[in-house]
C-alpha cells in the first residue's frame, strides 16, 4: 500500500510524472507528514535523544535553512514520489542499474560505450540518509540511484538526440556517516515543473544493481535563488529563465502538496559551481511505495519534454 492510501488521501492528478486520472486530493502531504510524525517520527526521535541540528527546509519557495547531515535530530520522513516516465531503471524501458559502470560519483559523462557529456554549471549533490526504522542512524550501506535532466531539460536514454547517452545517471554507496555525493551539472526547468532531481534508495548495492526494489523513490526540489542565478547567468539555459515564470512550487505537480522535506539547500555561484546538500529520512519500504509507473509523456504532455518513453519490454 503506498504512503499516500496509507494517510488515507487519494493521489492527486500529476500529468507529468504519472499520465494517469486520480481523484482529487483529500488531504495534503504536508499532513500525512505531520501524521507520521504524530504516529512514527516522534517515537524516533525520543530514541535518537539529540538536540543537534541536522536538515529541516523552510515552507517558502528558494530557501533553506541547513546543510546534509545524517547524524543529528531526526528529520520526517521523505514522500515517496513517482519516478516519471524517464527513470532508466527497468520499470518503463531501459535498465542502465544492470550495466557495469553505473556505481560513480561523477555522472556528468556517459559511460560504456557511449561518450557523450552534459555540459552546464557544475554542482556537488551531498545526501545524507537517516534510517528511520533504526532509530535514525546514518543509513550506512544504503546505495543511492540519482538522476536528473540536461540543461536543455533532456534525459537521457529517452531523449530525441540523446537515446544513445547515460549521462546524469549514477549511482553511490553511502558511508558510515550515511552519506553520497555525486558531482553533476544544474538540471534545467522545463515546462510544467519546478527544477528537480530524481532518486531512488535502496538496502544494499546488490539490491540497487539487480535493477528492482528500491525502498524510497522521491525527488529533491531546488532553491529558486540558485535556479533563477544559473538560469540568468549561464550558457545553455536561456528556456528555462521562461520556464521558470510558469511554475512555483505551489504550483507544481509533485512539490505543489507540500516541500518541507525535499527542499535542499544550495550555496556557491554560477562561476564556482554549486554545492546542493539534503538529509533524506528513509522510512520502511511499506510507506514509502512507489507510483504507479506513467503511461505516457512526451510533446505535448504536461511537464515533460523530450519524446514519447519506449514502450514497456
């Protein structure tokens, strides 16, 4: 049963990422996170007993308040959110997790056989994990699949020109502080959604690499100060100053029923690059189910751009 049946709301409509009809919303994630917190995430944190701050996100759209660390006060626990119709996972076309190659922390080029390379503003992706069924340990061993679009709000392996690269696709084996890191370049905002970055948690690498079961599929949104410097200071992402002016993310498909715990930070510039850092609470894999897979996307689909996803193997 996925998270949102289990807080008793319908799944709202999300053209984008899900392509399928929903009812409408009963009651906002930002609730079902303030009932887990009530039913679960308390419970936690009298058990993790620490008065130190780790990663909590303001309300408001472009700012946060912290930097990632898994070792601290426990944080809620991250929505599980659609993969989209690009995940690249096995679940709607190809499997990149099954190829040799994927487990890297620089995902700005493709690897294999393909050779191609994401330029844009460089960034450092931090995500530290907190087990919330281990009394909020660091989510040592947990391995961390991430992914994200160009600057020209491409994926690839789905993309029109870019069907035959991998790039932005990596995965990453957290430490003993739970912890990954990826270095990447700054995603574009396309049309229908906020700037974004895909994820999936799973238990061990093993698990990760046979390319099924993640526990945790979720997104991390970005702080619209840093959106609005790269988008207005950089080459390569002149659509999405545009893009950008269509959306909030109150307004957004996926962030637009509440942000609070997958807002991350980011600091640095457009010349020097940019460091982005979130603390994920990891809950059990029963809450935190993913979506069902879309059916469809492509021109013309709300939020998606690029070209229809290959049909299911």
């Amino acid at each position: 049963m996925s998270k949102r049946r289990m807080f008793g709301r319908d799944p709202e409509v999300h053209e984008h990422d899900l392509g399928l009809s929903h009812d409408m919303k009963t009651m906002s994630r930002r609730g079902a996170l303030a009932l887990f917190g009530a039913a679960g995430a308390t419970a936690a944190l009298a058990a993790c007993g620490s008065s130190s701050t780790s990663s909590s996100s303001t309300a408001t759209a472009g700012t946060a308040t912290s930097t990632a660390t898994a070792v601290g006060e426990c944080v809620a626990a991250a929505p599980g959110e659609t993969a989209g119709p690009y995940p690249g996972d096995g679940s709607n076309g190809p499997n990149v997790l099954v190829e040799s190659g994927i487990v890297r922390k620089d995902i700005t080029s493709s690897f294999g056989t393909s050779m191609g390379r994401a330029e844009g503003v460089p960034v450092t992706i931090t995500m530290a994990l907190q087990d919330l069924t281990k009394n909020c340990d660091p989510g040592a061993g947990m391995a961390v699949y991430l992914w994200h679009c160009d600057r020209d709000g491409e994926y690839s392996l789905y993309g029109k020109a870019i069907t035959d690269q991998n790039y932005l696709r990596g995965v990453q084996v957290a430490g003993a502080d739970g912890t990954v890191s990826f270095t990447s370049i700054f995603p574009a905002a396309y049309s229908g959604r906020w700037p974004h970055i895909h994820f999936e948690v799973y238990d061990s690498l093993d698990v990760a690499i046979a390319g099924e079961n993640a526990r945790l599929t979720s997104q991390i949104a970005l702080p619209q100060e840093a959106c609005d410097a790269v988008f207005a200071g950089a080459e390569g992402y002149e659509n999405s100053v545009t893009n950008m002016t269509r959306t909030t993310l109150s307004s957004d498909n996926v962030f637009g029923d509440g942000w609070d715990a997958e807002l991350a930070t980011a600091t640095g510039s457009v010349a020097g690059g940019y460091d982005i850092a979130i603390t994920i609470g990891v809950a059990a894999k029963s809450e935190n189910a993913q979506a069902a897979p879309p059916a469809g996307g492509g021109p013309g689909g709300a939020g998606e751009p690029g070209g229809e996803p290959p049909a299911m193997p």
